[in-house]
C-alpha cells in the first residue's frame, strides 16, 4: 500500500484541480484511517497551508465535524479528506 501512495496522490491532486471528489477504494478499516492521514502527510509535505482538498469552508464544516467522535477522522475531515467504513460510528 505504501508504495502506490505517491502515484495515488498524484493522481487525486491532478483530478482535484477541477473540483472533482475522488474515492479511493483499500481493503480494510485500517488501511482507510492510514491512507487518509498518508494523504494528509504528502500535502504538508507539499508545502499547502490550506488543504486542496477542501471544497468548503471550516466554518460550512464545523456543525458536521463537532458531531464526530472518532480523532482520526475529525483530524482528516479538516483538511478535506474523509473515509467510510461499514462499522464507523460518527454519532
């Protein structure tokens, strides 16, 4: 997994320059939170103060966000990036 990150990111960032959302799919739960925050860490490695990724506002966020009691989640949600999967319990 770690090996396609790069060319994952690449590919994402190419497409979210016309607004696009992207899936991603992995296999597991883990794999979710670990590829979420690995696309956290490329875009502060890529020198970004606000996340490409947003297509909103924090403030459009903040109600959706102060509901979530999962920390990795609510981590990658403020910089436009979230995942799902099927045992997620955001309330």
């Amino acid at each position: 997994m770690k090996a396609m990150m790069n060319p994952t990111y690449t590919s994402i960032i190419q497409h979210a320059k016309e607004g696009k959302a992207t899936l991603v799919f992995v296999p597991t739960q883990k794999h979710a939170q670990l590829t979420s925050l690995d696309m956290v860490l490329y875009s502060n490695a890529h020198g970004r103060e606000r996340s490409q990724f947003h297509q909103c506002t924090k403030e459009d966020l903040t109600p959706f966000i102060k509901n979530v009691k999962e920390y990795t989640l609510i981590h990658v949600l403020t910089r436009g990036i979230g995942y799902v999967y099927e045992v997620l319990n955001l309330i």
